[in-house]
C-alpha cells in the first residue's frame, strides 16, 4: 500500500491530559492545535497516516501537521517566509532611525557605548533625501519609521523634524504615515505621550521594565548609579489610565529582560500592573532572556530550557489575572529581522547605515562588515543594502584576510 502522506517535523503532543488518553496536537507550521486520540496519535507515530480517517486525516492536512511523503518541508517554509517578506516588501517602506547616540541608562547587560551626539541638519536631510528615493522606487502603500536608541526621546526635535519631512513624503507618494518609538520610559511623560500620538503619528511604544523596582533598578540604572523603576512606572500609569487612552490608538507594549539577576522580578511585575489596572491598557508585556550584545552579558542568562519554563509559568499567571492578550501558544513569526529587508535600513546619529539593529554603536562592530556605509559618501544615495548573505560573505572573506595575514607572520 503506497503511503502519500507522512506527519510534520513541525508538530508537538502534550501528554495525556485526561482519562480517554486524549493529547493536544500543535501545528507550528500553521499555529493550530487539534485534540487526538490515542488511536489517531499512534497511527501518526508509526508512520501509518493511511489508516486515519478521512474526515480527521482531512483536518490534519488543514493545519499542515500531516504533508505529502515527498514533500521537502523546510524548502517549503523558508519559500513561505519569503513569500511573506516580498508582499510586505510591496506594501511597506520601513526605516529605522536613531537620531541620538545618548542614554540616561547605564545597563549593564547593554553593548552600546553611549556618547552625546545627535543627527544634525546635513544628516536629517541625508535620510530624508534617501527615503524619498528608495519611496520613488516602488509601489509602497505605507512609509513606517521606527525610532529606536541609544535613547530616541532625547532627540525630540530631531523625531519632530524629520516626522514633518517624512509625512511630506508620504503625501507625495500616496503612502500613509505611522511610527513606532523603542524607549526606555524615562522622558514618556503623558504630554509627550500625547504629542507622539496625536501629532507625531505613532501608533505603538515599547517600554522596558526589567521587574518591580528591587530588580529593575539593578538592571537599569542612571549613568550615575542611580534607580530609574518609579518615574518610568509613573509615567505609564499617568498614560494608561488616562480616561482616553483608547481614543489614542497607540499600543504600549512592555518588554522584561530577565536573566540570573531579575527572574524573581518576573512575576510581581506581572501582578503589580494587574494591580494598577494596567495589565488590561498595555498592548502585550513580554518576557525574553538577556544575551550577548558584543559583550559577555549572556553568561548570566538562563539557559534555553530554564528560560521556557519560567515562561509558561509566566504566562499562565498573565492568564489567570485576566490580561487579554496572554496565551501558551506562540504564534509563526515569517520575517524575524529587518536584515532580510530588500529596503529597510537603520541609520545612527553619524551616519552610518546597518541593517540589524543590534550592531549600531556597539565597539566590536566599528569597521566591520556590519556597518553597511555612511550617509556622508558620496555614492550612499544610490546603494541599497546589502543582503545577509553579502555581509556574511563580506565578513568571511575579512577572516580569511587576517588568517593569511596570521600565517605571513
């Protein structure tokens, strides 16, 4: 008997979780469960697909937790993603800016080496003209920007500039505008919250709180030393109880570092915001390990398997407290980073043009292939950036340079 159809690599079975020896079946092609009996799950287990049902066989096939035998499944996936990636490429024009170089943080799990510059004029008007450029290239519906650090907000008037220019853009290519702000919350006071949401078109905020003060403030202090958890706290709580704050369309999301340090910090923060009323405004709160940022912050993260259990716990707790958005299960993600962009790029305040947010300003990265140009050379204006696969080969090729150098000496 020929056999067409075989199960996933991409599936999950819990355990039993009743009398009747029942599983949940997770799908993560698709992020779809189903519940199966012991039947149905042994004849997925010994290869024997033919023998289920057709009405449960035909659900199985649904939600890709059964493909044909000949199927080459991780050939199918990366085409999905970058069938995913180029019809959001065709839609959206993202760019990320950094228009300072400062912080008022000093975190030490952080690898960026802070110093006061900011975009100046000639700089402004070097990524208006290149966004406008890379506008006149396609059919773009939406022109995104993300304002990112070192710290955005001390650049206010540069964030105010440039949001001008590039609305004016917009309006000339029949794009809409929006923006997203990654902030560390110190300067988030609810008048400029206001001002990014009304009248700076950002449509979603992102705030780090690395656990409840006894944690957060030895993750994330002042450059002198000093706590920095109760004015961000404030600052939320001002904007997100605010009686309107729904009218505002803009999604606060609060992101938790969390490593040896700060894991017990975890769970009081989720039920000090469900405490304030907060949990239900904000529109996700997630938790991910600290890692490696051109230094050895990773030696005090949890390990994978550590961190996964803390999560689910995390999560469940979110779950019983009623925030709205929390769940098990997570869902596919298709484009995981900006460098598989064909046109998004971030810039920093001198100039320098990446596209991977975790390299700016970080010292290991200064004169790598990582950094992909500068505004300032002549011919930045009609480059584009350089795909993955191009640095990685760019960088290969520096090694074996340095290598043969080695071997000369």
């Amino acid at each position: 008997m020929t056999k067409p159809y075989k199960l996933s690599y991409y599936t999950i079975f819990t355990e039993p979780f009743n009398d009747r020896g029942q599983r949940v079946l997770f799908s993560t092609r698709t992020g779809k469960t189903l519940v199966v009996p012991p039947l149905c799950y042994d004849f997925l287990q010994n290869d024997a697909c033919e023998a289920i049902p057709e009405p449960v066989l035909t659900r199985l096939r649904d939600i890709r937790a059964v493909v044909p035998r000949d199927e080459d499944e991780l050939a199918g996936i990366v085409a999905e993603n970058e069938l995913a990636i180029d019809n959001e490429h065709t839609d959206t024009l993202y760019e990320v800016i950094q228009p300072a170089a400062m912080c008022q943080l000093g975190c030490y799990y952080c690898g960026q080496q802070h110093t006061k510059d900011y975009l100046d004029r000639t700089l402004m008007d070097a990524i208006v003209a290149r966004v406008r450029e890379k506008a006149s290239r396609g059919t773009f519906r939406r022109l995104y920007i993300g304002w990112f650090g070192a710290e955005p907000l001390m650049a206010l008037r540069q964030i105010r500039e440039l949001t001008a220019e590039f609305k004016a853009i917009a309006a000339e290519r029949g794009m809409t505008y929006a923006a997203k702000v990654v902030t560390n919350g110190l300067s988030l006071k609810e008048g400029v919250f206001v001002e990014l949401a009304k009248g700076l078109n950002v449509d979603a905020i992102e705030v780090t709180l690395d656990g409840t003060a006894e944690f957060h403030d030895r993750h994330r202090y002042t450059k002198e030393g000093g706590a920095s958890f109760d004015l961000i706290f404030k600052n939320l709580r001002d904007i997100l109880l605010r009686d309107d704050f729904p009218a505002f369309n803009c999604r606060v999301t609060i992101r938790c570092n969390v490593d040896e340090k700060n894991v017990e910090g975890v769970s009081p923060l989720i039920r000090l915001l469900a405490e304030h009323g907060m949990h239900r405004r904000i529109g996700y709160f997630y938790p991910v390990g600290v890692y490696a940022w051109g230094n050895d912050a990773h030696k005090k993260s949890l390990t994978k398997e550590e961190f996964a259990e803390k999560e689910i716990g995390w999560q469940v707790e979110m779950m019983r407290l009623g925030y709205p958005f929390s769940g098990l299960l997570p869902t596919r993600v298709r484009k995981v980073c900006m460098a598989v962009s064909k046109h998004s790029e971030m810039y920093d305040a001198f100039g320098n043009r990446f596209n991977c947010t975790e390299v700016s300003y970080v010292p290991q990265y200064v004169g790598t292939p990582y950094v992909l140009g500068n505004l300032k050379t002549p011919d930045a204006q009609v480059q584009h950036p350089r795909s993955p696969a191009a640095y990685l080969r760019a960088e290969q090729k520096q090694r074996g340079r340095r290598k043969r150098e080695t071997r000369r000496f």
